[in-house]
C-alpha cells in the first residue's frame, strides 16, 4: 500500500510499504478520512523521528477483522483510537492500560492513517472503535478525536452558568470548546486566536469576545471585558509561552486552567502568581468519544466548516505545509 513516510525533518515522502496485518484481537481500516493535528506538526519539524507514518484523527470503513473479534464487522463505518498499552507497567498492571508507561499510540509509535490501511490493536467496539451513525461523513468522523479532547477538557472545568470562560487557541479543538460551553450555558466565552478565519470561525461558533492576538493585547481585552476581575476558567489550546503567562493573569483568584494544549519547548515560568492566586492547573489528556459523536449527531457541534483544506495522500508534504502556513487553514484533510 501507499503510506506517507517521515524521512527526515519537515521531508514526508509518499512509498510503498507492507499492508497493515490484523492481530488476532485487531481490526484493518480502510481510510476514508485523516486530519493533520497540531501534534503532528512538532514531530514533523522536529529531527529524530524517522519512519513515522502520522494519522491517528481518522475514520474509514473496516477491511479485515481479527479471529478473536466478535463485535465488529467488515464493512462497517468506523472512527477508532488506536493504541497498545506495554502490560507490564504499574498502571497496566491497575488495568488503566490507557495511562501506560511505554504506551504506543498509532500515528506515532505505530503505523498511522496517513496510508491507504491502518491496524487498530486490541479492537473493542465502544472502547476503541466507534460505529458511525448515518448523519456523519468520513470527514466529520476524522474530526471526532479532536472534538473529544475537548469535550473531556471542558467537563473536566466543571463550568457554572454564571462562569466567564476564556479558550486561548482557535484550532478545532479550541473553536469546539467554544460550542460546548456555549451549549452549556456559560455566561460567557472569550477567545484569543490568530489568522482571520480562525477568528471569523470563532464568532461563527459563537463567542460573545474575539481578540487577535497579532493585533491587540489579550490581557487588556480580557480584562476590559470582565470589570479588571478576569475569568474563571481558561481551557488553554494555544500551546504556546506567551498564551500560557497571559492565561495566568487573566485568572481571578481560585480559577481553573486547562492545560489542552501541546508545547513544543519546556515552559520557563514564575509560579508566584498561581500560588497568589490559588489556580488550579489541570492537565487534560484524554477524550470522549461517543459523547462527541452525538453533539455531531444532534448538530449541538458542528466541525464542518473547520475543513478548509483537503488533499490526496499523494500530496501529504504540501498538507502539512499549509497546516502550518496558509492563513486561511483551519482544519487540513487527507483524503487517501
């Protein structure tokens, strides 16, 4: 099969590789739909990382299921989560498999969908592997992974009607933190992005403050917007230095941060102010699936206007360049 292959740094070359052999406990995925994730990207400009296949935002349509399988079937639309706990470590030994030590995660440790197939290990339908419902395209599904790292980020805030919440990052993760907590009810949501259609997308989700960050000063703003008291909650998606100082000062005391998004250098920071402060930093890994296909579903969310660039798998080095620097990208699709 066809595979996108990292060769190098920022060198992704599209060859010929051995098809993805089910385990016995395993399914194969034909691939329908694969994201380009801002996680992606740090590995991809990073060196050391040689032979990645990345993709692990995908949906597709089973090819082959595992003798052990039982539940699933071939033929059936899918979205899964693909990774292979060691067995071995504390965590796999509580049975928390999903906290592992040496865990191996598809799209990084393992093959990713950035390919014609992809192996999903130890298949379990409701755990790792997700039925689409009728009302999903491929592409919707590719964007569920995404989704559900928000979706369990902002339930993780526990976010009260009379709260001010502030998403730092307009990505989709960040642009669907502001659907959810608006469905929720919040009092409001301010966001702090860049490039004009995230910001445009912003406001089309439904934020009642949108700030460029390239332009104005997310503090000021922010704290214009609040009466000088600042927010109750920050869900934190930028990934950046500077998005992490200016969300510590714009907590009032006692708020909560979020820690969503993925930072490419260590943080070198003061912890004065949170101590002053008592915030709360929480660390959000982890997702909801079938909680994010449903808000698809019953269109509380939507993500298809997040999808503003979509290319062939033979064209996957040009998907990750204008991941990275088209203004207008949102959102890239692979589309094998």
């Amino acid at each position: 099969m066809k595979a996108a292959v990292l060769r190098g740094k920022k060198d992704i070359r599209i060859e010929s590789v051995p098809d993805p052999v089910a385990d016995p406990d395993g399914i194969i995925v034909k691939v329908k739909a694969c994201g380009v994730c801002g996680s992606d990207l740090h590995v991809y400009k990073a060196e050391g990382n040689e032979g990645t296949i990345f993709g692990h935002e995908f949906s597709g349509e089973v090819a082959e299921v595992g003798a052990k399988v039982s539940d699933i079937t071939v033929g059936e639309r899918v979205t899964a989560v693909g990774f292979r706990p060691c067995g071995e470590c504390f965590w796999c030994k509580q049975g928390k498999g999903f906290r592992c030590s040496a865990l191996a995660l598809v799209g990084y440790q393992l093959p990713g969908a950035m390919a014609e197939y992809v192996a999903v290990p130890s298949a379990v339908k409701g755990r790792n592997v997700f039925p689409l419902p009728e009302e999903l395209t491929f592409e919707d599904a590719a964007t569920v992974e995404p989704l559900s790292i928000s979706l369990y980020s902002v339930k993780k805030a526990q976010p009260r009607e009379k709260d001010i919440v502030a998403v730092m990052g307009a990505g989709v993760i960040g642009l669907s933190a502001i659907q959810i907590l608006k469905s929720m009810g919040v009092s409001k949501v301010l966001v702090s992005a860049r490039r004009p259609s995230r910001l445009q997308a912003a406001r089309e989700s439904g934020s009642d403050l949108v700030i460029d960050a390239a332009t104005q000063d997310t503090v000021a703003e922010i704290m214009a917007a609040t009466g000088d008291m600042g927010v109750d909650i920050v869900v934190e998606c930028a990934g950046s230095p500077i998005s992490f100082d200016q969300s510590i000062e714009i907590l009032r005391g006692g708020g909560k941060m979020m820690l969503v998004g993925i930072y490419e250098t260590p943080l070198s920071w003061d912890p004065a102010n949170v101590i002053n402060k008592n915030i709360s930093l929480i660390g959000c890994l982890g997702g909801n699936f079938p909680g994010s296909i449903d808000l698809l579903k019953t269109g509380k969310v939507t993500t298809r206007n997040f999808v503003t660039h979509r290319f062939p798998l033979d064209k996957t080095a040009e998907a990750f360049e204008t991941q990275i620097s088209d203004p207008g990208a949102i959102k890239v699709m692979i589309i094998p």
